[in-house]
C-alpha cells in the first residue's frame, strides 16, 4: 500500500471520530417534566423567574447558587447551580440549563448559559460547574 493512501485513511478515520465526539453535545431542548421522566442529562432552555428568590450567600458558599427558572411549557423549577453567581444575571434573556433532576424536584445543573441583551449582537456567558 502507497504511504498516500494510509494517510487518507488515517485522515477519514479521525474525521469520522471528530463527527462522532462532536454529535453527542447536538441535542434538542428538553423540558422539566421531561427531566423528572428520564434519569439522563438534558438542556433545558427557559427564563429567570424574576418574581421568586435567588439564593447566593459567598460568605456561607461561594459555590452554590440557587434560582428558579420557567421552561417553554411554562413550569418553573428551583435550580442548583454548585458554582458562583454569574455578573448581571438578571439581565439575562434566556437560559439554558444542562443537568438532572434529583428526588427532591430540584434540578442540579452542571452548565448554565446565559443570552444576554445587548445593543448591537446577542453575547452568551458560559458557566460550567466545578463537580
């Protein structure tokens, strides 16, 4: 075999492995009933519940952050957050919310991300939790 053609086959290889890798983090917005259906991770995309308490004490926690956000069917949720509070998150547009529901109705987010408003283009802030 010419070195040109393992080459080429190494390459489609590892595109292959790249699309593969890739296509796990593609998935479709979920909701919270959803989430207490299924034991998987799923995204669920909403809006800060601006009526309900957010709970972030950084004396007592710095990694916990405590808010309530309302899904596209409209049911609103506590979530957990084990990481410190993003800056302006209030002023957040959307967020979606990558995590599980536990056996007590929270859900435990490990990612957040926030749409935030902006004047001239739509800017994202991504959280990740440290667990």
């Amino acid at each position: 075999m010419k070195r040109s053609f393992i080459f080429g086959l190494v390459l489609i290889v590892a595109a292959i492995a790249v699309l593969v890798s890739a296509s796990k983090d593609i998935t479709s917005y979920s909701s919270f009933s959803d989430a207490r259906k299924s034991n998987k991770t799923l995204k669920i995309v909403g809006q800060l519940a601006k009526d309900k308490d957010m709970e972030y004490d950084p004396v007592k926690d710095p990694n916990h952050f405590s808010f309530y956000v309302t899904d596209k069917s409209g049911e609103t949720v506590q979530v957990v957050l084990k990481a410190a509070k993003p800056q302006d998150f209030e002023l957040s547009e959307q967020i979606v919310v990558t995590g599980k529901m536990d056996e007590k109705g929270l859900f435990i987010a490990k990612d957040v991300l926030l749409k935030c408003p902006s004047k001239y283009k739509d800017e994202e802030v991504y959280i990740k939790s440290e667990s």
